[in-house]
C-alpha cells in the first residue's frame, strides 16, 4: 500500500547475491528450474512515530537499493507485497531528494498508449491506463493514506547485483500528492511485487521469494528464488485465496489468503465464520501486505478483539485517559507504560491450515505523546482507513519467515530469529 548492492559470497554451496534493503519508521528472467536464488540482507532501521487523529501514514518501509538505466543511477524503491506498478520519481519536486533522470539513460524508452503493454497488462490497475497529449500511456496510483502519483509507463534496464533486466516495464512518475514529504526525501520509488501481469515477481518470473523481517537494528534477510534452507525447520501453509469474477472491492493479484479467527491468549473470540469471508462485493478479503506497518480488521472484529485485550489485561496495562488520542488514524487503543515484567496474552491470527502468533513487543508499540510515551495496540481499524479489508502489516510479521510460493499458490511462515537467519545465510558454518 505502502524506503548497495552486491557480494558475491563464494563460501556457499551456491553463488548468492546481496542487495541491501532497508526498513526505515516508517536479474536477467529469474526461474526457480535453471538459476540459483537470490539472498539479500535486510537492516531495520527505526524512526521517530508520529501521532495523528485523522490521518494515516506509514512510518515504516521496506527499501531496496538498486541501479536502474544506462548509464547506471542508483535509486531507492520501497518494496510493496500489495502494489503491482514499480515506479521511480522522474522529476525533481519540493522535499525530493533523490529521482531518476530518464534524459540520461539511453536505454529509457516511453510506452505508447497503442501498446499491447497499455492496453492490456494494465486491466488490474485500480485506476485505468490512458493516453496523454503525446500518445504516451499515462498511468496514476493512489494509496490508502490518501497519497497518489502518476506519470508514463516506460520500459528500462534495472541492474540486480550485476545483472541487467533490460524491457522492464516501470512507471515513470512526474507529479502527485504525498501525506509524508519526510519518507519521500529519502526514497526514489516503489517495487511491485504482488501477482499482477507487471509486477516486478512476474516480470522476473519469480515461482517464489521469502523474507524475514527483523525488530530493532539487527539485520533480516529477503530471497527471492527457491532455496533449502534446512535449519529452518517446518513451514505452516496457508493457500492463497482466487476470485475467478471481477469484484469492485476484491484485489484479484493481491496475496489473499483465508483469516478463519483470532485468539486472545487461548480464547477464540466469538464471532461467526462469515464475518472473515469476503462479501458479494469482494469487501473483506484478508490480504498480506508489507506495504503496510500494522494490522488492520473490519470494525466489527476489531472491536471484539480489543474487547476481549481490555478483558484480559485488566489489572496489568492502564488505558490512557484520553479517549480522543487515535494513533495513526485507525490505533484509539493505547496504555501507559506497562510494569516491568507484565504479561500481556498473545493474539494469534487463525488462517486456513496455519496460525501466526503475535507477542510481546508486536503487540504493543510506544508512541509519542506530547512529552510521554505510550504503547498503543497494533491491531487497528481498517474502516477508519476507508479500507473494506482485513491487511496483515509487516509489523506482525517480524522474526517470521515468510515465504510467498506463486508455483504452488500459497503463503508459509514459521517463527525465527530474523538477525540470526540472516548470519546463518551470509555466513554459514
């Protein structure tokens, strides 16, 4: 929904290349059958949270930094699970640091808006493609914090480590609205890597890519490609859920997969299986996202699951007396600072043959708020976004291996130490 490259570590079985992503507070055709994966450190970095009431904005993303064009010019994309346009800032604006010169690659070439490209890859666009004054296809994205930006779909060279990807397609943005001018100074665009037609998974012919995403300032890892990865250990697989019809509110190329129901400690709430399913307008598919920080749920699960929180945290967290205090938007659930050592019960996701289960730290996230600190409920409200749907942010998914397999069309995860994966692949025994 939604900010360097490259060692070649010989001491491995296979050759593996490393990019280096970031998460901050905010290949010539890859095929799983002839070429080896791809193994890319991830760093979280944190930034100061912000509090707002009514809108929202994400504080963390997940960056890439990579060479795009010809010559080279080094940019910074956000890596999205729930986009589909990869896309750089072609034109210096107000607060934008760093942007892509297409005047000075000789390998940028503009789509026309009569290409098969235009016309046809682009039907799971939110907003259609259409043609400019200078018969150019004109592309426009927009995002849930009210954000958009458009410009023309071009096609160009993007260099991972030292492999050239020349012809892929990208959108080549000029204009648009941002909410945080702040994480745009720092990044040059976005990577799509949902299942749609241009998406940069497709586009590679990735079968599959993992990551695992680590907390604080320890280092996580992304794959993309197949790989054994035997200390893991087990996998729990949940299917990606398809909608063979075109929905007004379904998100056909996003990873959907089935939220059954959610624990508080042991206890299931309450609630009936329909309340997970998506209607006949396509509103309340569950989608894994890590374009998003947080989790957020239709009105009516949420307002049990932060019921049943209250119930059973009575006596150890102290709600905040200010009612009117909404982090991010859709957060209005936050404590003062818990005693040291309290307990707070896990919520675990219940999904279609896996459960992820989410503590501790997760849980609770400490915001500023005027000149103290509280520690505000990761789970939020996605109707308070203007959202019909259930998003599984990446916040939750720290410390879990996640692996998205498009060759058998499912989604598995098992916890771990993400720091430590990272070291165990950068530099096994």
């Amino acid at each position: 929904m939604a900010s360097s490259l490259s060692l070649l570590i010989p001491s491995l079985a296979i050759p593996l290349l490393f990019i280096f992503l970031q998460i901050q507070t905010t290949c010539s055709s890859l095929s799983s059958q002839t070429q080896n994966p791809l193994i890319l450190p991830l760093k979280a970095q944190a930034q100061t949270p912000s509090s707002r009431k009514l809108s929202f904005h994400h504080n963390v993303t997940l960056t890439v930094s990579i060479t795009v064009g010809s010559p080279p010019q080094n940019v910074t994309m956000v890596l999205d699970t729930g986009s589909e346009l990869s896309w750089l800032h072609c034109k210096k604006l107000p607060n934008l640091n760093s942007i892509f010169n297409p005047l000075l690659s000789s390998s940028y070439t503009p789509t026309p808006c009569t290409s098969p490209v235009c016309t046809t890859r682009t039907r799971d666009f939110p907003i259609p493609a259409s043609c400019d004054p200078k018969k150019l296809c004109h592309v426009s994205v927009s995002y849930a914090d009210a954000s958009s930006i458009e410009g023309n779909l071009a096609t160009e060279t993007f260099f991972i480590a030292d492999s050239a990807q020349p012809g892929t397609a990208f959108g080549c943005m000029d204009s648009g609205y941002s909410s945080d001018t702040e994480e745009d100074s720092r990044t040059t665009g976005l990577l799509g890597m949902n299942r749609g037609s241009l998406s940069f998974v497709t586009q590679m012919r990735l079968s599959k890519f993992s990551y695992c995403i680590s907390s604080h300032d320890a280092s996580g890892v992304l794959l993309l490609g197949g790989a054994t990865v035997p200390w893991l250990g087990p996998l729990q697989y949940t299917p990606l859920v398809k909608s063979t019809t075109s929905l007004p509110y379904f998100d056909r190329v996003a990873y959907t997969v089935q939220l059954e129901g959610i624990k508080v400690s042991e206890k299931l709430l309450q609630l009936p299986k329909s309340v997970f399913v998506p209607d006949h307008t396509g509103a309340g598919q569950t989608m894994v996202d890590s374009g998003t920080q947080f989790t957020f749920l239709l009105g009516s699960v949420y307002n049990a699951l932060k019921t049943e929180f209250l119930e059973q945290t009575k006596g150890v967290l102290k709600q905040i007396e200010d009612r009117n205090f909404v982090f991010e938007g859709a957060m209005d659930l936050c404590f003062e600072s818990p005693a040291s050592g309290a307990a707070v019960p896990a919520v675990t996701l219940v999904f279609e043959g896996a459960e992820m289960r989410v503590t501790e730290e997760r849980l609770l996230y400490r915001v500023r708020k005027g000149n103290d600190w509280v520690f505000c409920f990761t789970f939020g409200n996605s109707e308070m976004l203007g959202v019909e749907a259930y998003v599984i942010g990446h916040h939750h998914q720290q410390n879990v291996w996640m692996e998205f397999d498009l060759e058998k069309s499912r989604v598995g995860f098992t916890h771990t130490i993400c720091d430590l994966a990272s070291q165990r692949l950068r530099f096994p025994p």
